[in-house]
C-alpha cells in the first residue's frame, strides 16, 4: 500500500514563469483552485485513473488566465471540456478551417502572431504558428528540441497563409503524433546538426517569407531535464510511472529509477485522476533487449 497524498484532476501540463520549469496545473477537486505543481517535486509514484474524465475548465483569452468548471461536469473522454466551458473559451486552434470563429478567437486573432519552424529529430521539422504574447511556451508544450523563429506577422490570418504555404513544400511537417515524439526520443540528437537542418530549411522558406532572415537557432533542450535523454521506457499504456522525477518534454513526464529513464505521456489524461504518493514502485515494462553489437 502506498500513501495517497492528494487525488488530482490533471488539468494542463506546461512550462511557468521566466525560468519555463516544467510544471503540472492540477485541480484538488470540482470546486477548488488550480495548484501549480513543478515537475521537479516529484519523488514517488503517479498513476493515472481513466474512467472518469472532468472538463478541464475554461480559458480567458482576453485575460489568459484560466478558471475550473463551475459545474463540476463529467465529460466523453474524446473531449477535454464541457461544452459550457468550450464556449466561454471560445478557441479552436484550427480556426482556419472552422465554419465560424468565436468573437474572443476573432479578437485574438487580430493580435501578432510568431511562425517557427521546430526541430524534433533528425529530419523532422515541423511549421507552426503561435500567440506572440506566449513566446516560446507552444514549442515547450510540443516537445521542440530545437526551433527558429522566422517571422512575427500582424494577425493570426497572416500567420496562417504563410505556414500553410510552407507545410505544402517537401521535408515540412504541419502536425505530429505523440507516438511519433516519443519514439524520437530513442534517435540521438545534435544540436549542432539540429541547427544546421533548421538553418537549411529557413533557407527554403524565403520564396514565402519574401526576404532572407537568419533567425536565432534556439536549443531547448535545457527547459527540460538537466538528464541525458537516453532511450527512455514509455509506461503511458500502464497509466503509472515511479521514480524521481528529472523533467518533461512536452507533455512526457520523465522519471527516473535505478538508473533507468522512463516516461508517462501525460497528453491523453487531461481531466483524468491522476494520484501521487511519497512512495517509489517498481515500475513495471517489458524485458529491455540489450544489443551485442
């Protein structure tokens, strides 16, 4: 038996204040405020129920601060909100293919967003576009480990036409499945060649953006964990990780346990139960194969 400490609703995962620590937005209960729970704290075990899923709450895009459900709702676990929540968010980070865009969303949109290009491994670069207000906190959220941004425009809109121009050239990835991020993490990395691929694929760019830039390569491997990255064990089929913590990238927790680096993609349990303990277990996964050669 362990030591429940708290049950959470896991709410949000990111990367808060100046320094970016990676950081859990948890929820002790229906009516409670949000707890802010650095990454770093943990020393125990976290484990995951899938039941039952709450709406996360809702967002103030005027404000950017986010507030619980007031209702407390219970969800389909396709969803991540209720619909009363959804609403007074009012945000679809798809807007350019939506039927109609809500007047918070349309006010949003009118204010400067960035264009980047993230780095993820070897060969895989991926466009995007981002609040400028956010900085570098989107690439934080996806798990970038290198980035460039190429470009600050007006509007949202103006963003949109030139990322969807650059997803439409070869070697450009407009989206990326977790599935995917987490076997990246079994490819070693360089930043040096990083840099050298992201430099190469803003050279591509120039026909859009309609001028050469020679934007600042940013390696972000440092938000993440000061541990070496080294072909880490996914638990996110068991739901439950034991260890001490040592970071996230992304939304991957990471986890350390005699010696071994192990992860929990925390991205599909937005509004789950999530339960930590002051206690260690052996974490559970299949026999590791070890090469010869």
């Amino acid at each position: 038996m362990y030591t429940v400490l708290v049950d959470y609703i896991l709410i949000h995962y990111g990367f808060q204040g100046e320094g970016h620590t990676p950081t859990l937005t948890l929820q002790a209960d229906g009516t409670g405020e949000f707890t802010q729970l650095p990454a770093g704290m943990i020393n125990g075990t976290v484990s995951v129920t899938t039941d039952t899923r709450h709406c996360t709450g809702w967002h103030d895009l005027v404000t950017a601060k986010s507030s619980p459900c007031p209702n407390n709702a219970v969800i389909a676990p396709s969803y991540e909100q209720c619909r009363e929540c959804m609403q007074k968010t009012g945000f679809n980070p798809a807007f350019y293919n939506a039927a109609s865009v809500s007047p918070q969303q349309q006010a949003r949109n009118k204010q400067p967003h960035i264009l980047y290009l993230a780095h993820f491994a070897p060969g895989v670069v991926k466009v995007g576009i981002s609040w400028a207000e956010r900085g570098i906190r989107r690439l934080l959220e996806q798990g970038a480990r290198s980035a460039v941004i190429i470009g600050t425009f007006p509007t949202a809109d103006d963003a949109r036409k030139a990322e969807a121009a650059i997803a439409a050239l070869p070697g450009f990835h407009e989206t990326l499945q977790i599935r995917h991020k987490i076997q990246y993490l079994n490819q070693p990395y360089s930043n040096e060649s990083a840099a050298d691929e992201l430099n190469a694929a803003v050279a591509k760019t120039r026909g859009i953006i309609g001028r050469d830039v020679s934007p600042e390569v940013l390696h972000l491997g440092r938000y993440y964990t000061s541990s070496p990255i080294d072909k880490p064990i996914d638990l996110t089929k068991q739901g439950k990780i034991s260890g001490r913590c040592v970071g996230m990238v992304g939304g991957l927790l990471l986890c350390k346990q005699e010696g071994q680096l192990f992860l929990l993609s925390l991205s599909g349990f937005k509004g789950n139960i999530i339960t930590i303990t002051d206690q260690i277990a052996k974490n559970q996964h299949d026999p590791i194969q070890v090469s010869l050669f």
